[in-house]
C-alpha cells in the first residue's frame, strides 16, 4: 500500500455486499485514500489496486489490535445481514448476531483510537407510526425507548445506543440512517419489478395498495458518505434516503409509462410490508453540501 503521510487510510467491512463493494470502488478511485476490505468469504471481484487491502476475518470474533497494524482515519462498518423482510423473518438468529459483529468491531474502533466511525444503521429504528404523508422521518423523534420495526430494526437500535453511550468519551461516530436503496445489480423490488414488467410478467405487491416508502439511488448513498466522512461537522445521526414519496403502485406505473408496458399486479394482502409511510427528511445532508441527484425517474434507467 501507498506510504504518503497525507494518505487516509480507512477500513470497509461488507466489501462483498452492494453498498460495501461500491463504497470500496469509490475510494479506489481517490487518490488520497487507502482502502482495507474486512472479508469472511471469498471476493468475487476484488479491485486490483495499490490502495485496496483484503484482510479476512469473521467479524463474530474479536479483531486482535496486531491484524492491521497501520493508524486508521476512519471506520466505515457496511458488515451485516441484508434487509429484506422475507430474509430477516425466515433468519432471526443470524440478523441478531449483527449486534456482536457491530460490537466487534466498534471495540477495535476504540483501541485503534480512529477518527471517525461511520455506522450502516437503518431506517427500521423509526417507530412504525412515525411517518405521515406531510411530515418525513427526523433524527431527533428516535429516542432511547422508541420503537422499532422487527428484528433487524431492533439490531441497529442496539448498536446506536452503544455508540451513543461511547461516543462522548471515546469514539467520534455517525450512525446513518439509511433508508431504501435501489442500483445497478442490486435485488430490490425496483430491480425485480423492472425486469418482471419489461417481460410482461405479473408484480407482487405486499399489503395496502397506499405503502409510501423513500428510495435513493445507491450513487447518492455513496456520495452521502463521502461528504459525511470529509466535512468538518460531525453530526451523530443523519438520514440518509430520499425526499420523494412514491407509493408501490406509483413506481410500478413509472416503470410501465417509462417502457411502454402494461402493468400486471397481484396483491397479497396477508403479508406484513412494514409501516405504511417511511421517508426522509434530509436537512443535515443538505447543510453539508449534499444533494440528491438522481431521481426515480433517471435512477431507472441505470439499473
């Protein structure tokens, strides 16, 4: 790896998911940073680059302080189980191990003595009746005793009161808020519907025709954290998703009019789809200098 004094050196976990691999891809392209991929399985498509490392570890055990030697910036923890409600629902014990990998790693953060750690939470911690059709998701309405939405959400509960609780003393982080994420090769109902739609064939549609949700291009969420990691203020919560509320049904019917295609959907009603509203408010983003720049409509077409 690069020896320059100016260089940043920063560690991913999760390089192997789509938020992780494309984080990696991201500073693999910036000069003034070094990037350390934590693996537990085998990299399909490593970036063959001299500012990208691949250390493997199983993140369910403690990382001994010798494993990575060099003074870390910053910690961008993407390690985890993917939220997809059908998945979560058939593998409990697996999303709740998250709680111990988060740990884990949040522990070696400390001793590491890091400048910056950025946490992949979720959208999930949101009280399932927080959101209305006027009024998006603020940071400051989670408090410690809030609800949360499933197991997944409680995981990520867990983990930002753990660093909630550390943070003042002994590590600076950012818990990210994350909200519905769509892009390239991502398996995301958007991604599903599309192929489905331009095939002709039949969409599922869980629950209440009216399910508002808030889906950022992945590209967006890429950029978000590199702002969050760059500028000076230091927010300890910030959303990161989309402003537009777009409805199941609407996205299915942007899809058909984009691409000439009729819609066939079959409703299933006895399946729980989550909160009936979820979008975000991105106020904090925007006072760092961040801004949406793809929009449903073009975010299509890059899927």
């Amino acid at each position: 790896m690069l020896t320059d004094s100016s260089v940043k050196k920063i560690i991913v976990t999760g390089s192997n998911g789509h938020i992780g691999s494309h984080l990696v891809k991201y500073f693999s392209k910036l000069k003034n940073f070094e990037t350390i991929c934590i693996i537990n399985k085998k990299v399909n498509k490593k970036i063959l680059k001299k500012n990208v490392k691949y250390i493997k570890h199983n993140l369910l055990k403690k990382i001994p302080k010798a494993k990575i030697k060099e003074k870390i910036h910053a910690v961008l923890h993407f390690a985890g189980t993917k939220n997809d409600r059908e998945f979560v629902n058939k593998n409990k014990k697996k999303v709740l191990e998250g709680i111990k990998i988060d740990k884990n790693i949040i522990d070696f953060s400390v001793k590491k003595k890091i400048n910056i750690f950025i946490y992949a939470s979720s959208a999930a911690v949101y009280d399932l009746s927080e959101g209305t059709k006027k009024n998006p998701f603020r940071e400051e309405n989670v408090k410690k005793n809030t609800s949360f939405d499933g197991t997944y959400g409680y995981t990520k509960k867990i983990t930002e009161n753990y660093l909630k609780r550390i943070s003042t003393k002994k590590l600076k982080s950012v818990s990210c808020r994350i909200f519905s994420i769509y892009g390239k090769n991502t398996n995301t109902i958007i991604n599903i519907w599309k192929k489905k739609i331009l095939k002709n064939k039949k969409i599922d549609i869980w629950g209440k025709k009216k399910i508002i949700r808030s889906w950022l291009h992945l590209d967006d969420l890429i950029r978000a954290i590199y702002y969050l990691l760059e500028k000076k203020h230091r927010y300890k919560v910030v959303n990161i998703g989309s402003n537009e509320r777009t409805s199941l049904i609407k996205i299915a019917n942007i899809i058909g009019k984009k691409y000439k295609k009729k819609i066939k959907i079959n409703y299933i009603d006895n399946n729980y789809p989550g909160p009936t509203i979820r979008f975000s408010d991105q106020k904090k983003l925007k006072l760092l200098g961040w801004r949406q720049k793809i929009y449903l409509n073009k975010g299509l077409d890059l899927i």
